[in-house]
C-alpha cells in the first residue's frame, strides 16, 4: 500500500547529473524557483581506468598447438560500468519518491553521454516518465541557468 501524501507536500524534482555527480532539486509547481534536496558523488567516474581494474586477464595456451593469448574479455569498459552504477543508484532515489506518492513529477537534465543511461535506469526503477528532459552539462551551475533550460 502506498504512504498517503497530501498534495500540499507534493513536489517535482529536477535532477541534474553527470556520471561523477548528481543534483536533486524541488519545485513546488513545474516553473517554480528551485531548492537543492541533495547531491550524490561517484568517487569511482573520478578514478583512472587502472585503478578500478583489480588485475589483468592473464595469458594461456591454446588447447592444440603452440600458440599463446591473453584471457582478457571484452566485458564493459569499468568507466561505463560505474556510470551504470551510479544511474542506477539516482534511479533509486527517483522510483522511491514516486511510489511514495511525494513526488508529482521529475525532469531529467543530465550530460549527453549520460542522459541515455540514467534513462534506462530510470525506466526501470519506476514507470512514470519525466516531464521534461533535456541534454546538457550544467552540474554546479547556478539555479538560474537550470530555470531557464526547462522554460
């Protein structure tokens, strides 16, 4: 059974992200001023590729003959992975306001190269869409920048 919220604490949210970082803003009406709610940090976007791999794939012989290879795989690159990650954990954060029922809507304002993954996530975290999405890089940009893109 889901929470009972009055419309009067209903809110929409607006999150701004990257793959290192996440803003998460309410509005009471869809153009109202915004005020930052929290902000999440990806420590692992920030790190070298090396660091977050823990070992390399090795070598090994092939089963006839005398030739010799590397056992790496062409899994997901790490970086990607971590992105993944941290979309997954801001979709979390999304589909639990929403089932609530404290949330009346959320737009999206993520990085290009971000926006499609945090959708994903998004789309499986709850069923509602957002009411706006918009792809640009504005995380730490002042609240009047972010206003005027979902104008």
């Amino acid at each position: 059974m889901t929470p009972q919220v009055s419309s009067s604490e209903k809110v929409f949210w607006v999150v701004v992200a990257d793959e290192s970082n996440a803003i998460v803003y309410a509005r009471d009406t869809r153009s109202g001023p915004l005020r930052e709610v929290f902000s999440l940090a990806n420590e692992a976007a920030r790190m070298k590729t090396e660091q977050l791999i823990s070992d390399s794939g090795g070598r090994s012989y092939d089963s006839k003959g005398k030739g010799r290879h590397t056992m790496t795989s062409d899994k997901t690159d790490p970086k990607k992975h971590a992105a993944a990650v941290f979309a997954k954990q801001i979709a979390g954060h999304i589909g639990r306001v929403m089932y609530e029922g404290s949330c009346r809507g959320f737009a999206l304002i993520a990085a290009p190269r971000f926006l499609g993954v945090l959708r994903d996530a998004v789309s499986v975290a709850t069923p509602a869409e957002p009411y706006a999405t918009v792809d640009k890089e504005v995380v730490g940009q002042d609240t009047t920048v972010i206003e005027k893109l979902l104008a």
